[in-house]
C-alpha cells in the first residue's frame, strides 16, 4: 500500500480536464520535436561558426583581395581575384619554402612516430618507476612553445651552447647550428622532432592498452618471437591509432610557426622558411603588413591539410568494407 501510494505521489499532475492521453501525445510532441535537437546542437553550431567558418571566410576574402592598412581603415580592398595566389607561386620563395615544408613534415613525423611507438612498446612492460618515466617524457609536451624553443635556441647557439661544447670535449668540431644554410633547417627539425615525442607516446600508449593480451599469448603459443609478435600482431592492430596519430601530426607540424620562428625566423638566407613560417613573415614579420600574401599562403596550406585529410577518410572506409 506505502509503495503505491508514493508511485501515486510522484506522478506528475495532469491540467484539470486534460486525460492521460493528452499527457502523453504532448511529451511525444516536445521530446520528438526537432527543436531539442537543434537546441541541443546549437552551442556546438556557435563554436563552429565563430572559430572556423568566420576566420576561413575572412582568410578567403583576404586573399582575393588587396589589403593594406588603407584598405582596412577605409574599407575599400580592391578585388584581385586570384592575383595573390599567382604572385605567391610564382615567387622564387615558393618552391624552397615548399620543399622546406616538405622535408620539415615528413623527417618529423618519421622520427616522432618512430621514437613514440618505440617508447610506448617499452613503457608497455610494468617495471619499477615505470610511471615516474613515463610522466616525465611528457614534460616537453607540457612546456609553453616559447620556452622550449627558446631554450633549444640557447643550447645550439654557435658560441655558448650546450652542443658546441660537448662537441668540444669529444674532439669534434664546433657546428653553427642556426647560423649556417646548411645546419638551419636540421636544427629546427631535431627540436620540433623533440617536442612531438610526447604526443605520440600518449596516443600510441593508449592504442597499446587496448590488444587483447590473449592476441600475444596465442603468437606465444606459436612459437613467434619478439620482432614476429610485434610485426604480426602489435603493428596491424595499431594501425587504425597510427593513422590518426600521424594524421594530427601532419596537420600540426603543417601550421608549426613559433619553433621555426624563435630559433631562425626562417634564414638564414630562408634555408629554413615553410610555408607558415612564410606567411606569418609576410603579416607580421616585416615592417610593413601584406595580410593579403599572408592570407593565401595559409589557404595554400588549408589545401594541403585538406587533401591529406580527405584521403584519411577514404583509407579509412576501404578499410571498414
């Protein structure tokens, strides 16, 4: 009797006149209307809108237009179409700051998965102090860009860096590490490589965690050694985690301007300019702004990440049929 009556209790009161049936069709009506779907996506919409759409719409306006300060006090850009994408390849900047963006992406990502996947294939075994080391590899990671690129600034430098000294002591020659054409570039491959290293471990860890343990047990079984267990059963397996790992690293490494700029600003003699570090240069690196040139640059690189991601998917859903 106690637990009807409080059954009874909690039900919702109905509007004098109105029968249960009426109750329930009205809660159909508001729990299947689609504006709850549209109030429930509408902050996201916002996000969206204000942080992607906008800045991409005004990057395009941008560049097909001829920006100067006076245009934008005036208001009175004058439209140039596809002038600055044609002024932008047919600089003679265009094809060293490409093949610089090339070979900054690609060597970075090689060597970042390569050491992450290494590490999170060790960090994988338990062992004392596991954790404590594993914590500490993400200290690069956790550090503001500033500092860790100023500081590997500090240690390459030609005369007083770290580097140069030890390289003193074993008898080898001292290296201009960020002053020479031929060393510039290296140099800030070896710190963005350094600084990518935790990200990977984090994600290709977490993709580690989740093979079965009965996977290694049955190549055990069957006699496969380390280097076999790992190239028959952990790389295959991880291969989806890969895929996105390597896809967030391109599109990061893509847009990498502050390593690059607080270490060489792109020299010297741009042998170590890409393509972002080009367009922050031209907005805001020189004494007087060409946000237009900028503007394309980075629609160049939109391009580029948009093609690398476009294919991801398409691997991606041959993969899943």
């Amino acid at each position: 009797m106690t637990t009807a009556t409080t059954m009874h209790e909690r039900r919702p009161e109905r509007p004098p006149g109105e029968s249960r049936s009426h109750v329930d069709r009205r809660r159909r009506r508001i729990h299947g209307s689609p504006w709850v779907a549209v109030a429930f996506a509408a902050p996201l919409i916002v996000y969206l809108i204000a942080f992607y759409a906008y800045p991409l719409i005004r990057s395009i306006d941008l560049s097909v237009h001829d920006y100067n300060i006076r245009a934008f006090v005036q208001g009175n850009a004058e439209f140039v179409g596809l002038e600055n994408f044609a002024n932008v390849v047919s600089s003679p900047l265009f094809p060293q700051a490409l093949w610089n963006t090339f070979l900054f992406v690609f060597v970075s990502l090689v060597f970042q998965y390569s050491i992450g996947l290494a590490l999170a294939v060790f960090f994988k075994r338990r062992f004392p102090l596991s954790g404590v080391l594993r914590a500490m590899f993400l200290i690069p990671w956790l550090l503001p860009l500033i500092v860790s690129s100023s500081t590997w600034a500090w240690m390459m430098n030609s005369d007083a860096g770290v580097l140069n000294s030890f390289l003193g002591v074993v008898g080898i020659d001292p290296v201009n590490w960020l002053t020479s054409p031929e060393t510039s570039l290296l140099s800030v491959i070896i710190a963005n490589i350094w600084l990518g290293i935790p990200f990977n471990l984090v994600i290709l860890y977490s993709g580690l965690q989740n093979i079965p343990e009965e996977v290694y047990e049955a190549a055990a079984l069957d006699g496969a050694g380390p280097f076999m267990v790992f190239w028959r059963v952990t790389f295959p397996l991880l291969r989806p985690v890969s895929a996105i790992t390597i896809l967030l690293g391109l599109v990061y490494t893509l847009k990498v301007v502050d390593v690059v700029w607080i270490m060489s600003k792109g020299g010297p003699a741009n042998s170590s300019l890409t393509l972002a570090v080009w367009s922050y240069r031209e907005a805001f690196g020189t004494g007087q702004p060409d946000f237009s040139p900028a503007a394309a640059i980075g629609n160049i690189l939109i391009v580029i990440a948009l093609v690398f991601g476009l294919a991801y998917v398409n691997l991606q859903r041959k993969v899943e049929q």
